[in-house]
C-alpha cells in the first residue's frame, strides 16, 4: 500500500502498473473536493497531457500504482 500525504499531492508523480492508452508517467495536476465530501485527484499524461480523474484512494492501490517515476 503506497503512503500518501493528502497535502502533499499536488505536483507529485506516479508510474501506472500498467500503462493507460500506452502512457505510464502522470502528474497530479490538481485536487477536487465533491459535493459528497470526498476528495478527487486529476492526473496529467505526461506525453499527451490527457486528464484523468479519480478518487484519491486509488493511488494507495499499489498494484495499479507506483509513486514516482520508474
């Protein structure tokens, strides 16, 4: 399980397990609270600068994410 910072999440990297539309480096562009109190990351494509868009917890999941840039 991957150790996050809430505050510290933004500008922070990560590598996908398993790459997305062939891209694996992403940015934490910004963080969204919903109307329902929970908290949304946005990740930046670093190649194609697509967005994606997910609860925060997601990034605990280390089989689907790694912190950093490998």
């Amino acid at each position: 399980m991957n150790r996050i910072q809430k505050n510290k999440l933004v500008l922070s990297k990560w590598t996908a397990v398993e790459p997305k539309r062939g891209e694996k480096h992403f940015i934490v562009t910004r963080v969204e609270r919903r109307p329902d109190g929970d908290q949304i990351v946005v990740l930046e494509a670093i190649h194609s600068k697509m967005e994606y868009a997910f609860p925060w917890r997601t990034l605990k999941d280390d089989t689907r994410w790694c912190h950093g840039w490998r």
